[in-house]
C-alpha cells in the first residue's frame, strides 16, 4: 500500500512539473539462472525485457511515449532463470504482467497497452485506418526478417547483394511513408507504427558495421532516412537509444556462439 502511494504522489508531483518519471524500479543486471526473482509492486506494470532487443524495445517505447509506470526486470537470455518460464513459457522476451494478467509477444502488449492506456492514442480514431497501420506493421516483418538474415550470416553474401534484398522491402516503407506525406507514419507525431519499426532502425548502423562499409547508398530512401534523424530527436527514442557500437560490441559474440556480455557493453574509443 506504501509503495502504491509513493507512486501517485510521485506521478502527480511529476505531472505538474511537466516531467514524468516512469520507471519505478529497474534491475541493473540481467538476471540469470540462479537468480532469485525479483519482487513486484502491487498496482506497476512489470515488464521482463533485455536491453538490446528490439522485440524488447517496442513495448518500452509505447511505455515511455505513454507515461505509464513501470517496473523493467532484465533477462539474461543466454542463462535464462529458472522462475522466468513460469512467466514465459518459452523463455523470450518481451513479456509483461498487469496484476494477474500475463502477455507475451511485443505487438500483442503494445495493442494492450495503447487499449488500457488510451492518451495519447497511438493508432487513428478511425478503425480503418487503424487496421491499415496494423497491417503495415505486420507487413515490416519481411524487412525485420531479412535484416537479420544480414546480420547472422555467414556465407559469401556480398554487401551489394544484401543491399538489393534490403531495399525491395525498405522501398515498400518509404512508399508508404510518402502516401500519408506526413513527418512521421503516425502524422506529426510518432505513431504505433513509428514506434514498431523504430527498434530496427536504431540498429540499421550494426549492418554497416560488421561488413566495414554502408551497405546502402546515400541516396537511397531519402523519406526514411529523415524520418530517422527526426525520431531519434524524439525524447522518448533519445531516452533509450543504444549507439551502434555499443550494439554491435553487444552482438559481435553471437556471430561465434559466444555469450555475450549483457551488462558491460561499451563502445570501443
């Protein structure tokens, strides 16, 4: 009952002052096998996250863009605790759990999150429309899939190769960004879909990295590459932007089986 009210006391004060501060508690390491699980305050969403997945990332954002308090517990998903499949059967993240409520894959907690939590919307009043920013997320799936295909393979593919591959499907999303001729996908503000591919688009610098060179050229995607520089002004993508060396320092274990270093990633200097 304490920590419920230190909450609102804290959510009003910061209202006021025009700065919300959401995260109430935050595991500062990954929790591994071994790990005792983590207490959760009565009435706090908690979300079960690892701070560099992108499918983790999603939900954080529409926390964040929507105000909503919120406990993050990290997950080691190399040695991953015994508790956490109680929670997710498989393992993944992300997961989340409102009171006695669980729900698991990312998509399916932002829509939970966008109905309970409905200011500011992140989809349009209009139902048709809202289906439409529905299926351009679902559609973004064949870019995420074959951004990681880049990003994990190991065989003889050329950068120019990958390239071509990439841009059939970027070109779809920079088309339908021109159609709605608007800032963001979701107007003059980020929207549902902003906020979905955006985990992506933060990580699009790794590709760059691993191959030594811009797999892409200056001159392709002009729209979506605007639209990035404007996202990453945006406070809530600043507050959790992860640099691409950090991220590629992060992933470059994997490429080797190795595990990677969930808490101590630096950019090297």
């Amino acid at each position: 009952m304490q920590n419920s009210l230190n909450v609102f006391i804290t959510t009003l004060i910061n209202k006021q002052t025009k700065y919300y501060i959401n995260v109430i508690n935050m595991s500062t390491k990954h929790l591994a096998a071994g790990s005792v699980e983590p207490p959760r305050t009565e009435g706090i969403l908690t979300i079960y996250s690892m701070k560099y997945c992108p499918y983790a990332q999603r939900p954080l954002l529409v926390l964040k863009a929507k105000n909503i308090p919120h406990e993050i517990v990290n997950i080691n998903l190399t040695r991953k605790p015994d508790w956490y499949f109680k929670i997710h059967p498989e393992g993944k993240v992300p997961a989340l759990i409102d009171g006695s409520k669980t729900i698991i894959e990312s998509l399916d907690i932002c829509d939970y999150l966008d109905e309970k939590y409905p200011e500011p919307p992140l989809y349009p009043a209009d139902p048709a429309a809202k289906e439409k920013d529905k299926r351009v997320i679902e559609k973004s799936s064949r870019l995420i899939n074959i951004f990681f295909k880049c990003l994990y393979s190991l065989d003889a593919t050329t950068p120019q190769e990958w390239a071509k591959l990439l841009l059939i499907e970027l070109q779809e999303v920079e088309n339908e960004l021109a159609s709605r001729g608007s800032t963001f996908f979701g107007g003059e503000k980020p929207g549902m879909i902003d906020y979905m591919i955006w985990p992506w688009a933060e990580r699009s610098e790794i590709v760059n990295i691993k191959y030594g060179e811009n797999v892409l050229k200056d001159t392709d995607i002009p729209l979506l590459r605007k639209w990035k520089a404007t996202m990453l002004k945006q406070p809530v993508c600043k507050e959790l932007y992860i640099n691409g060396e950090q991220l590629w320092n992060y992933f470059e274990p994997k490429l080797s089986n190795q595990e990677p270093n969930y808490d101590d990633v630096q950019a090297k200097m």
